[in-house]
C-alpha cells in the first residue's frame, strides 16, 4: 500500500500528569497548577475535609517542573523549567508533587482502550502512541472520534488525535488543536497548516538546529521547503540536509513499529544543594549505589540484562561528561553495575561540585528465566581513589 493511502494516528494525551492530578483534586480545574519538584507539595488534608495546597512561591530547591496545567502555561510555565524560575512567574500557582505509579496506571487504561480498536500500536511513552489505522473500517474522523470517546470513558481524561498518512505529519497535527484536539491532515493541507509553523515544531529538529537554521533565514517549515538544498548540505551536511527537504515537504515512509526492544535503561538525580566528591562523598556513596540498585531492580522487573554501563555526571557550572564501560558478559546485578560505574568514574577529574549524577544500562538483551542475576548485598563505597600515578576519582 503506497504512503499516501496510509492512515497513520498520533494521540497524545492532553496535559497528562497535571490532567491525572486533577482527577484527584477536582477543585484545582481551571487554576494554574504545577507539577514536580520532587516531594515538595503535598496536599494537607483538614479537619472539615478540605485540602490546603501549597503554593509555588513557598517552593525551595533545585528541582525542575514536570508539568503545567494550561493555565500556568499560559503565565510561562512549562515542563523542564527549573522550579524557582517558574515560582517567579507563576508565584501564586499550585504545586502538587509527582506520583509515577498513578501515572503509568492511566497511561495503562488509555493505551488498554487503545487496543479495543486495533494492536497496531507504537508506544512512545506514558502519554503518547502511534496509531495504524489503515486496515481500520470506518471513515477517519468516525474512528478518529470513537477512539477519543473510549479514550474518555476508560480515564476521564482528554486526548488530542491527529490522522495523516504518515507519521511526521500525524505527530505534528496532534499538537494543532489542542487541548482534546481532532484533526484530519492530507498532503493538500501541508501549506496552509504545516508550512507557517516554526521549524522546531518539527520532531528532530532540535534548539541548536533550530537556531542555526534561522541564521539562514530559515524560520518556518515552508521557509524549509524552499531552501536550497545546496546551502543546507554546506551546514548540515547531506544526509540530514536530505532529511529536511523531506519533512519540509511531508514526506516520511516509517511504519508503525508494533513491537520494539528498549536501548537503555536509566536513572538520574539532581541534588538539592551541590556536593563535594571528598567532602560530600557519604552523601555521595549512597545516592550512587541507590541509582545503581534502581537500575539493576528496573532491569530484572522488565526482564532485560545489559552490557554497556555508563554514568552522567553534571558538575555546579552545569558541563556535563558521560562515561561508559563495556562488560564481558550482560549483567542486571546491582553490584556489577556499581563496580563497572566505578571504573567510568575513575576516568574522570573529580575536583569540583556536583549537581547531577546518572547511571545507565545500554546495549541490553532479554534475560533468560534461569540466568537471571540475583541481587547480591555487599558493601558498595563512593571512594576516592588516592594511589600514585592515578586520576583522582570517586
């Protein structure tokens, strides 16, 4: 079947965190509500039965946000903005704290819905799925509509749909008419709908391409189709200034992948104050070996082992390094990814503050049912390395 008789969905919930907390404070709807900074905000119930919430002004920390209702957004707020930036402009906003597991059981009954109309799915995430509606009966907008409403009465919660007949067109018009958005995108509507939007509007055109692309004058994605292709390759080189004539004019021939293997599996935590590698480094050992028995615990839960380790780390002036380790064989053993992070640390100067660190499993395999690894309990150190002749490490 060619492209253009494919009926490919982009549904992504509405607001997914901040619309799940609503579910639970329904007295919040229609007021700026932020979500994140860890464990900060916590509702406190009282005595006649109503709730006092905290307030994003009374918010001390480092953390960043997770999410917004559309009302903070409109006030400037949006998710991945440090918490104490957001309180400026939002300081009379709610602050609720994030709850994970409620999250995935909602991204569950959404996705679950989902399947009553058709396994051709892609997951891309807790809030977001790819859809193949092709071999679906029914005109588009009827099944577009159905899914919405079963989406609606499996939650109580909104989503925004797009179909297209492709994945890079139906992953943009999912974002048009939101909030609880349906639309309909054919190859006639690419100019008058997709070219006037801004170039980052666009999934793989990342904050560094974007502003590149607009020292070339380039500024929108119509800007994008009629660019020369001669320049672009002169600053993208030729294989993504391809890429970009392509999606400038809505071409893209991926499937929906149905099935798909994690790459990595990874856990990262942001202090609340920067730490020291020598003067912090009890601190330091404990928040390590965590990160690495949480990896260890998703691995062995997913039922995945994994042979490349790597660590992140961010120092106070924000410069990030990452290092990574092969090992022999695939592991998901706690303590082997502690001692393999280790060695990824020894690799690295250790003479300033830490703001962030993450340990990650990569180049993963599914794990046999009798050679899983068991978690072996050992002491686990954040030691600074001092012998001569050696990189000073953690």
């Amino acid at each position: 079947m060619s492209t253009a008789e494919r009926r490919i969905a982009h549904l992504d919930m509405d607001a997914f965190y901040a619309s799940v907390e609503l579910l639970r404070y329904p007295e919040l709807r229609g007021q700026p509500v932020v979500i994140g900074g860890g464990r900060s905000g916590t509702p406190v119930e009282l005595p006649d039965g109503s709730r006092r919430f905290a307030r994003l002004r009374d918010y001390a920390g480092r953390g960043v946000v997770t999410t917004s209702t559309y009302e903070a957004r409109a006030l400037g707020v949006f998710s991945a903005m440090g918490m104490m930036k957001a309180a400026q402009l939002a300081p009379d906003a709610i602050l609720l704290p994030t709850d994970f597991d409620s999250y995935r059981h909602y991204s569950r009954l959404f996705k679950s819905a989902v399947r009553t109309f058709t396994d051709r799915i892609e997951d891309r995430g807790i809030d977001e799925i790819y859809i193949d509606l092709t071999d679906v009966e029914g005109a588009a907008r009827d099944v577009a509509s159905n899914i919405k409403q079963a989406v609606n009465a499996a939650t109580g919660l909104t989503c925004s749909i797009c179909v297209a007949p492709n994945k890079l067109l139906a992953k943009i018009g999912s974002e048009l008419d939101k909030p609880n958005g349906l639309t309909l995108l054919t190859p006639a509507d690419l100019e008058t709908r997709i070219w006037p939007l801004p170039v980052r509007k666009v999934n793989g055109i990342g904050p560094k391409a974007t502003e590149k692309l607009g020292t070339l004058g380039i500024l929108t994605v119509g800007d994008l189709a009629a660019a020369d292709l001669g320049v672009l390759q002169d600053n993208f080189g030729r294989s993504y200034a391809e890429w970009l004539t392509r999606i400038s004019r809505g071409i893209d021939d991926r499937d929906v992948v149905v099935s798909s293997e994690p790459r990595s599996m990874s856990r990262e935590t942001t202090f609340g104050r920067d730490l020291h590698p020598k003067q912090d480094r009890p601190e330091l050992s404990a928040i390590f070996t965590d990160l690495c028995v949480r990896v260890a615990d998703d691995l062995r839960r997913k039922g995945y082992v994994g042979k490349t380790v790597g660590i992140k780390l961010r120092f106070a002036d924000f410069k990030t390094v990452t290092r990574d380790v092969t090992l022999p064989t695939p592991t998901a053993d706690a303590v082997t990814i502690r001692r393999a992070a280790t060695e990824c640390l020894k690799r690295i100067t250790l003479d300033r503050r830490l703001r962030l660190l993450g340990v990650r499993m990569s180049t993963l395999e599914p794990a046999g049912f009798h050679d899983a690894p068991t978690f072996v309990q050992e002491e686990l150190r954040f030691d600074v390395q001092e012998e001569p002749g050696e990189k000073e490490g953690l």
